[in-house]
C-alpha cells in the first residue's frame, strides 16, 4: 500500500472525482487503483474564491512497484508507514513488585496511567482535583458566581486544563513512532468522533472531552488501575546513595499518609506552583525556562470567516475558521497568537485566590458568537525574569495580581477595546463585540496588568494583523487580560532515560515539567515516560 500525500480537490467536488484525481496525479490507469481510503483532510484556503481540499490518501495499485520506481523522487509518494502501536513491555505473569505512580491526571497523566495499565503495572493516579464532573461544577462556581475553588478548577482535576478548552488535538513534535495515532484511536475508543483520525487540524471541546476522560479511567480501573482524588504531594522521601546521587522512595501526602514508590510519574502541569517550589526546596534539578504573557482577543467569528474564506464563509466542510498570526517588532520582541478558540469563548482559569487569569475554549461544534485568541508576547528568563528557577512564578502572579485589581477586586477581568488601546485612553463602554468571559468583564486600561514592552509590542503588531485578516484591529474588537499560562514557566530536567537529572526514579512529564505544549504532545509525552517505567520495571 502506497500513501499520496497533497493531493488537491475543488471545495465542492463530486465524490467520484477523488479515484480521478489519484489516477492522473501517479500516471496510472483507472483498473490500476484497487483501493484508496482518506488519511488526511485538510484545506488550502490561501485564494479565498478558489479553496481547495488537500487530502493525504492511502492506496493500493495492481502495481505499486513501478509506481514507486517511475516517482522516486517525489515525496509526496511513499509506503504506507506502519502506525500500529506495539507495546515496549509487559508485567510479568502474577507480577506484585511496587506499583507506579503518576501525579496527576491531565492529558500526560492520563496516557502514563493507560499505558502503564494496559501493560499490566497497575498504576496508581493521584490528583488534588476532583473527578471530571464535579470539577466542572466547582469551574462553573467560578464563572457564574466568582467563587474560586483554588484545588477544583480549569487547572486542576481530571482531565487536566485541557478539558476545559478547544480539544486541539495537533502538535509540531516529531512522531516518527505514531504515538500521536495511539492517542486519537483511545479518544477513538472513549467516545470521540472518528473524524479526528482523518481532519488536519482536529478538535474534540469541553463537553465530549468530559465523557472521554470518564471512559478512559473506567478502562484504567478494570486494569487494575486505581484512582485517589483530592490527593496531593507535598514532599517527597529521598535516600541518598553513596555514590552521592538520590533516589525516590515515596511520596507524603497533605493528608498525612505516605505512598512507598520507586517509580513516579510527575504530570502535574503547567499550574502547579507549589509542587515546583517544593521541587525546588528539596533539591530536585530545575530550570528556568521561556514562556509568554498577554491577553486574549475577540471578534465576531463571522468577521474571521469572511476574511479566511471570502465567499465560502460557513460552507461546511470549513466550518469556523481559525488563523495564525506573527510579527517581530522593532523592540526584540514577538508577538503571536496562541491558542485559537473558533467559535468559543474566554474563560476564568486562575487556581490562585486574588488573581485573575484567562483562557479560551469551545465545543466541538464551534458554534458560538465569538472567535478568541491569546494575543501573547514571548519573553526569556535571562532578560525579564533572571534569578531562581522559579522568578518565572513570581512574574505571573504579579501580573495576575494586578489583572484582579484592574478588574474591581471580584474575579472579573480588565478589558479594552482595540481603539481604545491603540489610542492610549481607558475604555469606558463596550462598542459592537460583546466579551464572553465570566464572571464579567470591567472595561479600563490594560496598561496596568501589562509590562510596558508588550504594549508597546502589541500597539506594534496589532495594524500589521489587521492588514492580514481584515478587521483584525477594528476599534471595537475586545482584549481580555491576562494571559499567563501559555506554558510551564520552569522545566524539570531529565536524562535520555526520562527520569530527572538528580534524582532516580522521578520521571518528568508533560507540559508542567517543561515537555510538552497541548493536549496531544502532552498525551504523547505521557506515553513515552509509561514505556520508560515499564522497561525500567521488567530490565
């Protein structure tokens, strides 16, 4: 079986063009296709009266052979790669040595934990949140009457802060073992639409994700998993060897009790600050590392539809657009947007009374009033946070800090209309888009929740990006502060053997420790740290 990738079709083409198309585009005859299945749809929208679908395509020809000789230097043409997942190791036969621990139980703690049980390790999730649907409860505590649970919100409990998102389930890592394919097939398998196997850009939302993480721990607890909600580590048992390294021997938990391990899984994600100061405390190997800071940006998904698609604004097969912005400004610093929510909203994601932080989400229909995206500017601990690995923490919460003051002192956000912002002038009513974030949002200056160099930046970029999608910088398009949490702030470092530079035994994972950014380099993440512990278990 041969895969063809960027083979282009019109946006509305008959369904018997695709065996056409495969013909003429490797030179056969229409008897030499036997079979073809649709790996990949994705789309060129980059002449709006004329988009096209750009499919990747798996087929079988009568002679694959000569095919394969007459287009050898054409990488669009190859084998079919074998994506089949193959386990790396399995429990021995009644085997009962210390069962693995994974902290936490977002996308990476997830797939640590499944891979670990379907490998016959019997693992052990702890999380200091709750399960998923009282979770969601405690978030919409939060949304609707500015109640913050600061253990049981959009950063902690199950599924992770991605549950409470768009569900992209994409990534720019490289898989050259499909591991990426093993996670969509579980979603697959938990209750997720099949379309995510064959869209370019796939999405799940908040609502099938709930349902999915549910399956999925069900799956880990008939294999022997277990689940301990409203747990949380605060230190852990190291022995020291002669040779002057450490090793883990356990963790000590808020309630008191302790868990003997000699294997653990640390996925405690991007939020987790007092785990990283205790890390820090106890000597385990950290970093400072880069991540960025702005605010999230609404316009009215219609307006985005028209400037991506022209004319086929709302056909189906595009559904809600989404786009990709970046500019280099002239004072060294990067502007881009982060995290694309089509037809979502902007919601209150802070785990930490008297701050205020925003996200973006949606459901997998796309289907509400606004698009929103983090609008963020990148900064590098050598130039803005120098110092303790954890100078990163100290300047999102005084960011954070004053977005709670800007915004009244209630959970409410600050905001400010574009026009206003490119004008220097406080904001002082809302103009033709109406923000969606919850509890409410004050209008004002953002100025104050801001450092001055990505203001600067954004006054900058933000009419570059209106010349790019139209309406982009319309004086009426909503920014919402802030946005902190784009990713880890520090990195746990680790070997080749994806347990931590000093201390045996702790594995670092996914997007807290540093690893990975997004559901699906998480999830990956995830996987390859349960096959480490598997080997390092039965070798």
């Amino acid at each position: 079986m041969l895969r063809l990738s960027g083979l282009k079709l019109p946006l509305d083409h008959p369904a018997d063009a695709m065996p056409a198309a495969i013909c003429a585009r490797l030179g056969i005859e229409a008897s030499d296709l036997l079979r073809h299945m649709i790996v990949r749809r994705g789309n060129d929208a980059r002449r709006k009266n004329a988009i096209q679908l750009v499919y990747t395509v798996d087929v079988t020809l009568a002679d694959e052979a000569e095919v394969l000789e007459r287009l050898a230097h054409d990488h669009d043409v190859r084998r079919r790669p074998d994506t089949d997942y193959r386990f790396v190791a399995h429990a021995p036969q009644g085997w009962s040595g210390k069962r693995p621990v994974v902290v936490g139980a977002g996308p990476c703690g997830l797939f640590a934990g499944l891979i670990l049980a379907q490998m016959g390790f019997r693992p052990i999730i702890l999380d200091r949140g709750k399960v998923v649907r009282e979770r969601t409860k405690d978030t919409w505590g939060l949304w609707r009457r500015a109640e913050l649970n600061p253990d049981s919100n959009v950063q902690f409990g199950e599924g992770g802060a991605g549950t409470f998102s768009d569900g992209k389930l994409y990534c720019r890592v490289k898989d050259p073992r499909f591991l990426g394919r093993k996670v969509l097939e579980e979603f697959v398998a938990a209750g997720a639409p099949e379309d995510i196997l064959t869209e370019a850009h796939p999405h799940i939302g908040t609502f099938r994700l709930v349902s999915m993480v549910e399956n999925m721990r069900r799956q880990i607890e008939e294999l022997g998993g277990e689940y301990r909600w409203q747990h949380k580590v605060d230190d852990l048992e190291l022995e020291r060897r002669s040779d002057g390294t450490q090793r883990l021997r356990g963790l000590y938990l808020s309630d008191g009790s302790f868990i003997e391990a000699d294997h653990v899984v640390l996925a405690v994600g991007h939020s987790a600050r007092p785990t990283f100061e205790m890390l820090h405390r106890r000597g385990v190997h950290i970093e400072a590392k880069p991540f960025s800071i702005g605010v999230r940006i609404e316009h009215p998904q219609s307006w985005i539809d028209r400037a991506r698609y022209g004319n086929c604004a709302g056909h189906p097969l595009l559904g809600a657009a989404a786009y990709s912005l970046a500019h280099h400004c002239e004072n060294g610093r990067t502007v881009y947007s982060f995290c694309m929510c089509p037809g979502g909203r902007v919601v209150a994601a802070t785990s930490e009374e008297g701050r205020v932080v925003t996200n973006g989400m949606s459901q997998y229909s796309r289907a509400e009033f606004n698009a929103n995206s983090g609008l963020v500017v990148g900064i590098d601990p050598a130039r803005d946070y120098p110092g303790s690995p954890l100078a990163g923490i100290d300047l999102q919460r005084h960011w954070e800090s004053q977005a709670f003051i800007a915004g009244g002192s209630s959970y409410w956000a600050p905001g400010q209309k574009v026009g206003d912002f490119l004008a220097r002038r406080p904001s002082t009513a809302l103009g033709e888009v109406v923000p969606s974030y919850k509890p409410g949002v004050k209008m004002t200056d953002l100025s104050s929740c801001l450092p001055d160099f990505v203001t600067e930046a954004f006054r900058e970029a933000l009419p570059i990006f209106g010349r790019q999608i139209a309406n982009y910088d319309h004086p009426d398009a909503v920014m919402t502060g802030v946005e902190t949490r784009t990713s880890s702030p520090i990195r746990v470092t680790r070997g080749k053997d994806l347990q931590s530079l000093n201390v045996a035994g702790l594995y670092p994972a996914g997007e807290g420790a540093g690893y990975a950014g997004g559901i699906l380099s998480a999830a990956i993440d995830g996987i390859k740290v349960g096959e480490a512990i598997g080997l390092a278990i039965t070798n």
